[in-house]
C-alpha cells in the first residue's frame, strides 16, 4: 500500500507536534515545516525519540513563497494541515496586522502551493472563537458564527472562508476541512512534547500548572458570578492526543475519498462542559498537589460558556475524545515538572 505523506505546517508547535506523533504511529509519513517563531527544535527531537522516525524538518517560513515553494519541490505529500499562526488572542487586538499578515499571509501562500503543485487535500486549524458567545449550547458546526472578537478569531474565520472558496472555485482543485479545536490541554504521556508558553501564560492549564511549579504565586479564577451550576465559565477542555488524533481520522476521511463534501467542518472537543473550578479540584485530586487560588473579576471579552456537540464528528469522522481529564491534568503536570 503506499504510503501518505502528510505536509504539517506549525508542526514544532504544541498541537502540531503530537499530531506528527499520531500520524506516523497510525503509518502516515510526516514533513514537518515550521519558524521556529513559538517552539523549539527540541519538540521536533520529542516527535523523533517517541515515534523512532527521522522526521524531516524545514525551517521556513510559510509567509515566504520561494521557501515554501522548495519544500513542495523537495518532498512529495497529498495533503497539508495548516497549524502555522500567531495564536494570542490580547496581543492581536494590540497588533492586529501582524497576525493577519501571518495567519492569513501564510494560508494563501500555502493554498497558492497547493494547487500548483496538485496536491489535493487541505486540513485548517479553526477554533471555537468562531462562535463567539453562540446563542445555542453546544454549539453545532450549524450554529451561525458570530463576528470576531479579536483578529485573532477574525483570521480563523477568514481562512475558514478560503479554503471553502478555494474548494468550489474552478482553480481550486482541493479538498478541504476545518476542524474546530475547543480547548486542547495536556501533553504528550511520555513528556516529551507539551505545550510551551510564552511568557505569562493566559490560557488557565499552563497557568495552573506554573501556579503548582511555583513558578507562579497564585492563579486567579476569573469570574464566579457567571449564570453557570457554580459561577464560574464553562469550556470544552480536549486532551491534545485525542485532538491530534482528530487530525489523522480528519486525514484519512480525505485520503480515502470518503468525504461527503469538498469542504467540510467539524468541531473537536469532548462535548462536555467543565467549569473552572471543577478543572481546579481535577487538577487537585489527580496530582495531590493543592493549589493556591483566588477569585477575580471576569476577564475582558470572555464568553459565560461555549461546549461542543461532537456528534459529527463522532459520526462522520468515527472520532470520539476518550482521555480521562484527571489523566489529561496528570499528563500537564508531568510535562510542567520536567520544564519548569
Ligand atoms: P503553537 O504556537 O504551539 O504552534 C504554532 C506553530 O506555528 C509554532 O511552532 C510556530 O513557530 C509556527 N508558526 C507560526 N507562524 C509561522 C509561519 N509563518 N511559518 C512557519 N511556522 C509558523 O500553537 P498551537 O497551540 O499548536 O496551535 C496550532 C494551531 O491551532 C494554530 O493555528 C492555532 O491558532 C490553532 N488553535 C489553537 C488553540 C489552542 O488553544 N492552542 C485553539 C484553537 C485553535
Ligand atoms: C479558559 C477559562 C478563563 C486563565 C482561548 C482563546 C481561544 C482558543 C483557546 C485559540 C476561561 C479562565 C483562564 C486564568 C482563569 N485559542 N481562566 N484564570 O479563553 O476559553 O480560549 O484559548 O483558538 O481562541 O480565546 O481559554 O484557557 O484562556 O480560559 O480563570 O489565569 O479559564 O476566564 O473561563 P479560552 P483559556
């Protein structure tokens, strides 16, 4: 049988990284291209020593055609995921050109590739942002998008929109799905690859798992006045192996020809709401480490509650989040130990 290679954009990345992992464990071949702009070589030696495969890595940014254009000329692959991006959702209100630039800069420049090249099928990292404060709990692949809350999320929704246009225009000649990713958390079991913050981290697992490093004095939970069981904001927390694993059932549907449309979208989390508090006494109970925690105002442009119906997903994608939180939080604090 011959064997698929898949092109990862933002591969070195905290998502990217695991999902490499998953696709070559399930015997896909992997080309991992990446700045080096948020992540390290050593996430690229993670995927090597967890898999024993001498993964090629570029470095190149995918901004840059010329650069982009020697990988598509150095490697054969039929499909690409587009993980490449800026993802701080504060700095792009600051900074706004600087992730349209990138996010979306570095999309075209790949979808340009893509169908120079021939090469036929395209997986897009979305997100939930795209529902904003969705008026329907969960939310479906159904519920409208709402307008972005910061470039950040605009940027998801615009390359949303390429890929869609770029599947049904004459010149496309690409296949297409965006999966929207709720909240990935965790890390790899092994600790060798995980999640790197940069900085204060804004997203509460890193922040929680510094606060227990003691890297951190104190995590603030932000908001218990919110119309949820206990006050506190309710997510979507998805173990990232169980993300990435979304990816090569996400890969395969498109490989095997068995999409039912060009262009297809699903959301990938767990289908169940977390509050943070309850994440906290997970994280507490699971790793026997007690955190100190406070409550504090609601953080600017946060939504009450988003959880995901995963339905399609478990349906069409025959994908189902099967990671225990508590193993989730104990896979986050290993990797934290071994960093911080
Ligand atoms: P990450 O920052 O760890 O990974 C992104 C990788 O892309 C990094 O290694 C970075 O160096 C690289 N990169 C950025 N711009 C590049 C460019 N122009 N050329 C080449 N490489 C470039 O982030 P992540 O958490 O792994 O996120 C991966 C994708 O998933 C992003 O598109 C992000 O927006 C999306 N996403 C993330 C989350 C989340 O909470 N982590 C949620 C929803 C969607
Ligand atoms: C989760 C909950 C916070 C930190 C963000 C992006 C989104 C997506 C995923 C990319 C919220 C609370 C947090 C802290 C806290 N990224 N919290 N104290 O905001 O759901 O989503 O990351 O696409 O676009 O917006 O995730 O991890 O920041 O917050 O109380 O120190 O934890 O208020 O309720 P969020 P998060």
């Amino acid at each position: 049988m011959k064997k698929h290679n898949v092109l990862i954009t933002g591969g070195a990345g905290y998502i990217g990284s695991h999902t490499a992992v998953e696709l070559i464990e399930a015997g896909y071949g992997v080309i991992v291209a990446d700045n080096l702009y948020n992540s390290t070589l050593a996430a690229v030696e993670g995927v090597r020593k967890i898999t024993g495969v001498d993964v090629p890595f570029e470095q190149v940014d995918c901004c840059d055609e010329e650069a982009l254009r020697g990988v598509f000329e150095r490697y054969e692959f039929d499909s690409a995921i587009h993980f490449a991006a800026y993802k701080a959702v504060g700095e792009s209100v600051e900074r706004p050109l600087k992730y349209y630039e990138n996010n979306v800069g570095s999309f075209v420049v790949l979808m340009k590739l893509m169908g120079e090249f021939g090469r036929r099928n395209v997986l897009f990292s979305s997100s939930a942002t795209v529902y904003g404060e969705a008026r329907e709990l969960p939310v479906t692949e159904s519920t409208p998008r709402l307008p972005a809350t910061s470039p950040y999320g605009n940027t998801k929704q615009i390359c949303e929109d390429i890929l869609r246009d770029c599947v049904a225009s004459s010149e496309g000649g690409v296949c297409g799905i965006s999966l929207r990713y709720f909240n990935p958390v965790g890390a790899h079991p092994s600790a060798l690859i995980g999640e790197l913050p940069r900085g204060v981290p804004g997203n509460l697992v890193p922040f929680i798992t510094q606060t227990a490093a003691g890297v951190r004095a104190k995590l603030s939970i932000f908001g218990n006045d919110y119309p949820t069981p206990d006050g506190t904001a309710l997510r979507d927390y998805i173990d990232v192996v169980d993300l990435a694993r979304a990816h090569v059932a996400a890969v395969s549907r498109l490989v095997e020809g068995r999409a039912e449309a060009g262009y297809e979208v699903f959301n990938i989390g767990t289908g169940r709401p977390v509050s943070v508090l309850e994440l906290v006494r997970v994280f507490e109970d699971a790793t026997g480490v007690r955190l100190n925690y406070g409550f504090a105002p609601r953080r600017a442009g946060d939504v009450p509650a988003v959880w995901a119906d995963v339905r399609l997903a478990n349906e069409k994608l025959g994908w189902t989040a099967v990671s225990p939180l508590a193993d989730t939080l104990r896979n986050a604090w290993k990797w934290e130990q071994k960093n911080s």
